[in-house]
C-alpha cells in the first residue's frame, strides 16, 4: 500500500529539481499565511461578500489587475532563469527539460495570463466611467469572465508542481504537442487552463463590445467617444473573431490525445500545418488584441498632458478599425519559410506592409499632438514618450520580417524575439503601465509616488534596451531560438551577458514598482478632487475613488473630450447647453443597480474541477465538475432576485461626502 501511494506521489508531484522545491515550500508558506491572516483578522466573510462575489466593474477591474502583477512576477522570474541559463556556453543551470518547460511557460504567461488580465482590469475600470455608464451591460457575465480567467490560469500554473509544466512551446505546435511528442499530462494543463481562460476572455469581448454600442450616455454618439473606449472596441471586436478559433483549435488537439483522433498527426492523416494556420489565425490578431488599448491609453495620456485635443481624431479611429481589420490577413508571415509557395508568400507580405501604415499613423497623431502643447511630464507621460522610439524600432524590424526573402535569413533566430519583445515590452507593457499610473488615482483615491516611479521607469527602460538590442546582433550572427545552450566557439557569450544584465535590471525595476505602490498605500496622500491630472474625459467628472453607482446624474454629453470643454466654458463664464443643466439639474432617483452573486465563482471552480479531471482522466472528478457547471447554470436561469435599487437618501449621503471631502 505504502509503495502504491509512494509512486502515485512520484507521478503527481513534481520532484528531484530544487528551483521547484523551492517553488513548493514557498507556494505552501504563502498559502497558510493567507489563510491564517483571513483567519486571524476575521476577514473571510469580507473577502466573500465584498469580493469573490462582486459583480461591481471596478472591484472585478481591480481584481484582474492583482492577478495579472502576480503573473508579472511569475513570468518575470521565468525569463531570468533563461537569461541565467544562457549567460555562459554549456551552462548546466537549467537541463533541457526545465529549460523547455520554462520557455513555454513564460511565454504562456506572458501573453494569456498578464498581458490580458491587465487589459481587461483597465477595460473594467474605465470604460463605464468614460461612457457615463453605471456598469457594464452584463454584470453577471463580467464576474463569470473573470473567475474563467482566474480559474484557468491557476490550472495552468499548478502544473510547476504537480504534474509538470507543458513543455512543447508556447504555441504547442505538433507532433512535440500530442501524445507522441509530450506523453505526460503537462500539456493537457495547457490545453485546459487556456481553454478555460479563453472562455472567459470571449465573454469579456462581447461585455465590452455591448456596453460600448448600447450604454453610452445621452449625446455621446461614437464619433464623440474618447479614444481609449474606440480602442477598447476594435480590440473586442477582434477578440469575437480570433478567440473562437482558439477554443475550437484546443479542442482539437485534446481530442488527438484523448480520443485517438488524428487532425494534426501526419501518420494518421492529419496535417500539422493545419494547426499552425489555425493557431496563428488566432495568434497574430491577438497581438493587436493586446496593443490596441495601448494606442487608446497613449492617446488619453497625450491629449491630458499636452493640455490640446487630440490631433487626427478620426483618422485615428480609422487606423485603429482597419489594423482589427488587417490583423485577420497577416498569419501566414509567421511561415515565410514553410513551403506555402511565392504567391501566398507574396501576399502575406504585402498585407503585414500594409497594417503597418495605421500603425504609423498613430505615431503622428500623438506628435502633432504634443507640437506645441503645454506639455508636462508626470510618470504616465514618460512612459508614453518611451514608448515612441521604442515602437518605432519595433515597427522597422516588423517590415523588415514582412519581406519574405529576408525572413528567410531572420526565421527563428534572436531578431524574432528582439522584435517581438520590442513592441510586446515596448508597447504593450508600457503601455499599461501608462494606464495603470494615469489611472491609479481613480481607482483608489491617490496617486503613486513619482520619485519611485521616476526610478522604476530608469530601470525598466535601461533594462529593455540592455536586454534586447544585443539579441538583433545574436540573431544575425547566427544564434537561434529554443536552444538551451551553445558551444564556446559560437562568440556568443558577451552578448548574452549583456542581454542578462539587462533582464536582472528590468527585475529590480518591478522591485521598484512594489515599493512604490507599498510605499503609496503607507504615506497616503488622498486626492480630494476627483480630477487628479485635470482631465479630459468623463471618469475625472466623478470623485475618487468612483461611487459604487459610478454617476448620480446620468450626464448629458455634447461634445468630444466633454468634461474638459465643461471646464473651459466655465473658466470663461459660458454657461452649458440647456439640456446639460436640466440634466444636472434633475431631482436624484433611486439606481438600479445588480446584486452580487456567488454562482460565477462556484462555476468557474467547477469548470478548474473538470479541467483537472481531464487532465489526470479521473473521470469521477469529470463528473462532479461538470456537475457543477450544471447545476449552477441551473441556479442561475431559476433566480429572479438578482438586482436592487439603492435609495435618494443614500445616494445624498454619498454625494455630500463626497463634496465634503472637495
């Protein structure tokens, strides 16, 4: 007996790595620390009631936000294991093994699991806001997504240490991804905790896509609606179009190691470069999935601290609407070289050249709109005008891939990834980062400390170019990716010690980062206006941290940039358009507002359940999670009671304190 329970632990728990280990005692410690604190402090019913079962945007905006920082740092700390691995020539830091896992799962991370999450933490949180809207259209769906979201990363991320990560690459291209090739259960926890995840992320697509269309405050027609919210569109739009082809592409795969089937195994008559046509299809639209709310938050954060309107406003709608557009044409530029032949080859690269002319129209838009501005430059602006050059290089070495003779010469070397760090870290990092400190102030009522920030910035931006430029002369000397190691005559070594040094400095900067919000939290300094950078649009119009009702008085809007031109008439004594004051003007009524409701947490905790009883094919454990995905949907079609009305007398009280506090 004692001998079967030692060799099903054996095959259960990842053992024999000491970084792993490592990784088990601390998870364990952290885990009886949260639960002895909760414990302690007698916070689990607050954790219950204000929390987990929140159906309130900007909680559920804050919540991915946490996760996704977690992710960081996990992600993070997987790329400096690389960088450690790859700093000397036949370094035995990382076996293949873990070297393969680790690569696989940064990537993963990266991208699903902290790229998205933080995305659609600042979709939560602002784009009711600017709208003038007092939720998202689906607040029941918006908590169910992110609980998918939550749940399927933590599938995911429990394969460090029971099971084994998958280690087939972040694409999981086959054979290396069916049974053949990956026979353990590793990349059945890929399969699940994207499925999962994905699940939840389309949902949040059609959210968004809904509020925006359908939520908007009086007058504020599309051509009047901030730039962040027109990039939170294109990029849901997409999101409906590419995710689906993601789920259906998982489940074909898992199908393969299943049940036997052969869609994408040579030998049983399938074809793998069917998967990879599939996988980019959703692959490369999810790249402008993840930049295009980065353009939006450039553009707020421009227009805001240039103090004019944004330049080419409706060019740059356009440049935003045909790159989604675009993006659906270019996935076959990531197999120049796998034999499609000179016309399909010729076309990809003509359309990759093509989606990079909205790309650089941007660019301009945000220089005209700082030529001649009254520019200043706190923290979010800096990031901002980083982001420029940086995704200008990244932008050049794109259109030098795009052509389809040189790719021959660039495919798989370190050029890729330099570029593609470039504008993923460049871009879309920055970016968020941008959004994260503009927006700070409206999500917890103060701002993060500039100094540490200001530092923060140095160090991740020194860090970046450290890391990354040494990798365009890697890849041209030769130096491929997926390698765990290379020889000593490669001449490679400098330069790979210098790429290091530049991933420890872009660590020390996230250090930085937690510091400086620790820091912020101890030696709070509230805002006490509301308008913490004297804004624009409508979020600055309300105080911070936002009511739960987000507007007492649904707003009335009459222009673009609306709040900011309010302010302008006032400063020259103009008074608002008649319906402006009648609708400030209005007698308060009760808000309708949604209840909270623990079914998206139970639900989503039963689709980790069956996730993980597919993994391990423990069909009772199938059963019992699909059970209970059955009987919540249950509970949901059978409850009536699901929303309530806060009173006039309430929303007095919130409001007087709230100008008390001005």
């Amino acid at each position: 007996m004692w001998d079967k329970i030692k060799e099903f632990s054996s095959e259960f728990f990842v053992t024999g790595d000491p970084l792993i280990l490592g990784a088990q005692v601390s998870i364990a410690l952290t885990l009886v620390a949260i639960i002895f604190t909760l414990t302690y402090f007698k916070k689990w019913r607050w954790l219950w009631t204000e929390w987990l079962t929140s159906v309130d945007h900007k909680k559920i905006g804050i919540m991915y936000i946490i996760a996704s920082i977690l992710m960081l740092f996990r992600g993070g700390v997987d790329a400096l294991l690389m960088r450690v691995q790859l700093a000397a020539p036949e370094l035995e830091f990382l076996n293949a093994e873990h070297y393969n896992a680790i690569f696989t799962t940064h990537g993963v991370i990266m991208i699903l699991f902290m790229a998205m999450p933080l995305m659609f933490g600042l979709f939560n949180i602002v784009v009711p806001l600017q709208i003038g809207a007092r939720d998202v259209a689906f607040p029941f769906l918006n908590s169910l997504s992110f609980w998918m979201f939550f749940f399927g990363a933590m599938l995911f991320n429990v394969s460090f240490i029971i099971g084994g990560s998958p280690d087939a690459g972040w694409l999981a291209y086959p054979p290396l991804s069916e049974l053949s090739g990956s026979p353990g259960v590793g990349q059945d926890f890929y399969i699940w905790g994207i499925q999962i995840s994905g699940i939840g992320s389309l949902a949040t697509g059609i959210n968004f896509v809904v509020t925006i269309l359908k939520m908007r405050a009086p007058g504020m027609k599309l051509m009047k609606m901030p730039m962040f919210s027109w990039s939170v569109l294109s990029s849901c739009v997409t999101i409906m179009l590419a995710f689906p082809i993601l789920t259906v592409t998982l489940f074909l795969l898992f199908l393969d190691r299943y049940l036997g089937a052969h869609f994408f195994t040579l030998d049983g008559g399938g074809n793998p470069m069917m998967y990879l046509n599939l996988i980019w299809m959703w692959g490369h639209p999810e790249v402008y999935i993840v930049i295009l709310p980065a353009f939006g938050i450039f553009s707020e954060i421009v227009a805001t601290f240039a103090k004019k309107k944004l330049f080419g406003y409706k060019s740059m709608v356009f440049a935003l609407m045909s790159i989604s557009f675009f993006s659906f044409f270019t996935w076959a530029h990531h197999f120049f070289t796998m034999g499609s032949g000179a016309n399909v080859n010729a076309f990809f690269a003509v359309t990759t050249m093509i989606i990079a002319i909205p790309t650089g129209v941007k660019v301009f838009n945000w220089l005209f709109t700082m030529y001649r501005g009254k520019l200043s430059f706190p923290t979010p602006m800096l990031w901002t005008v980083a982001f420029i050059p940086c995704f200008v290089v990244g932008g050049m070495t794109g259109v030098m891939l795009s052509v389809a003779p040189a790719d021959f010469q660039f495919h798989n070397s370190y050029f890729l990834i330099a570029h593609f760090h470039q504008v993923l870290i460049g871009g879309v990092v920055f970016g968020y980062f941008a959004g994260l400190y503009y927006w700070w102030p409206k999500m917890f009522g103060f701002k993060l400390h500039e100094g540490l920030g200001k530092w923060a910035f140095w160090f991740w931006n020194i860090g970046f170019y450290v890391c990354f430029m040494p990798q365009y002369a890697l890849g041209f000397m030769g130096m491929t990716r997926r390698f765990n190691e290379y020889n000593f005559d490669m001449g490679w070594q400098p330069l790979n010690v210098v790429s290091t040094v530049g991933a420890f400095l872009m660590g020390i900067a996230f250090i930085f980062q937690v510091w400086q919000i620790a820091h912020s939290i101890k030696f709070l300094k509230k805002e006490t206006t509301g308008d913490s950078w004297n804004g624009r649009t409508l979020e600055w119009s309300i105080p911070s941290p936002a009511p739960h009702y987000n507007f007492a008085r649904i707003p009335v809007v009459t222009s673009q940039d609306d709040f900011w031109e309010k302010k302008q008439r006032k400063l020259r004594g103009e008074k608002d358009a008649p319906e402006v004051i009648a609708a400030e003007q209005a007698p308060l009524e009760p808000i309708h507002m949604p209840k909270n409701s623990g079914i998206p947490f139970i639900m989503s905790l039963s689709w980790f359940v069956a996730g993980f009883g597919f993994v391990w094919d423990w069909k009772w454990m199938i059963f019992v999670g699909m059970g209970g995905v059955i009987a919540c949907m249950l509970a949901r079609s059978f409850t009536y009671d699901t929303d309530y009305y806060i009173p006039v007398d309430e929303v007095q009280r919130t409001e007087a304190a709230a100008r008390g506090a001005h």
